[in-house]
C-alpha cells in the first residue's frame, strides 16, 4: 500500500482534492488527510490552526492577520484563495477542499481513507465527521489517527468498528494508550 500525505505530490497544495487525484493517479491508494472545522462545522480538509501558511486573499497577497480557521464560516473560508500558493496559474482562485468532497472522491476511487484529527473537537464534531463517512459507506474504510486520546476516545464511544491510530513516539505510554481500543474484533 502506498499511503499519500495530504497530496502533497506535483507542487499541488496539500489537503487539496487536485493533489490527492493526482496522487492517486501516480500510484498511491490511500490518503491521509487532516480534518479541521469551520465555525458553521463544515469539516474540511486543513492541517494548522491558522489558514495564514496556505490561503491568499482573493488578490494573492499574503495575509498579514492571524486568522483561525474555526472562526471563520466555510463562506468566509472560501472568499480566500487556496491555490495561489501552488505554482499553478490554473490553481489560482481554488476553494478549499471539504471533507465530504473528498470522501465522495474515495469512495469513487477506492481509495481508502487516513483522518488526522490534530485539533480537539465536540461530540456534536465527530457526528458530523461520522455522518458524512456513514453516508458513502466509508467507515469501514477509514482509520481515525491523532495524537490525542481524548479526541478518539470522542469517536470510539460512537463508533467501535473503525481503525485507530495514534501518532507520537513509541513508549509505554503510548502502548498504554493504544491498549484502551483492543478488543475482540
């Protein structure tokens, strides 16, 4: 298996539904993604907390405020532009790439599908991120990783039949972390 991270191929931005087609059209058939939300719990695809590395203002310049992206509505997200940091003319104007977008491409493709969960989120987030895999019938394909044990522990409660992981250095606390999700399945 050939595992993609965030698309992050061809000098297309990461996170973005153009790079991961293009990764997965150069080979690769899974896709670890990471997963933030908009105020208005749109999840979309995005990896920091501020949308300042990745996103223009809708002329190219770089933004000089720092902007966080859960303050902002997917509506507000979008009046951004998330593909001027690529060296791709064609990509200028690009919008940012839902969670839902991507998991419809997924399952299209059979792929399967990696979410980092590096923020923390709400029982009312994780319906949302499970709401939208239940609705492709992607769960199954799907492995939750974060390096938090509260934010899978979120998940877990509702959802024991998915794949977990957890980032971090190999130690016996992390062990102890992992064993929590053992079971006979």
């Amino acid at each position: 298996e050939f595992i993609s991270r965030q698309g992050e191929i061809g000098d297309y931005p990461e996170n973005s539904l153009i790079g991961i087609k293009f990764a997965c059209e150069n080979g690769y058939n899974n896709v670890r993604v990471s997963v933030n939300l908009t105020s208005d719990n749109i999840p979309v695809l995005f990896h920091d907390i501020t949308i300042n590395r990745l996103a223009r203002n809708a002329d190219g310049t770089e933004i000089t405020d720092v902007i966080n992206m859960r303050d902002l509505t997917l509506e507000q997200v979008n009046s951004y532009d998330w593909g001027r940091i690529s060296n791709k003319e064609e990509l200028y104007g690009m919008n940012i790439t839902t969670l839902e977008q991507f998991v419809r491409y997924a399952k299209y493709k059979g792929i399967k599908i990696r979410l980092e969960l590096k923020q923390t989120y709400t029982s009312e987030n994780v319906d949302t991120i499970l709401n939208i895999l239940l609705k492709y019938g992607m769960l199954p394909y799907t492995t939750f990783s974060s390096d938090m044990k509260d934010v899978l522990d979120l998940i877990y409660v509702k959802c024991k039949c998915v794949n977990f992981a957890f980032i971090g250095h190999f130690n016996n606390a992390l062990i102890d972390k992992a064993l929590a999700y053992k079971n006979e399945n």
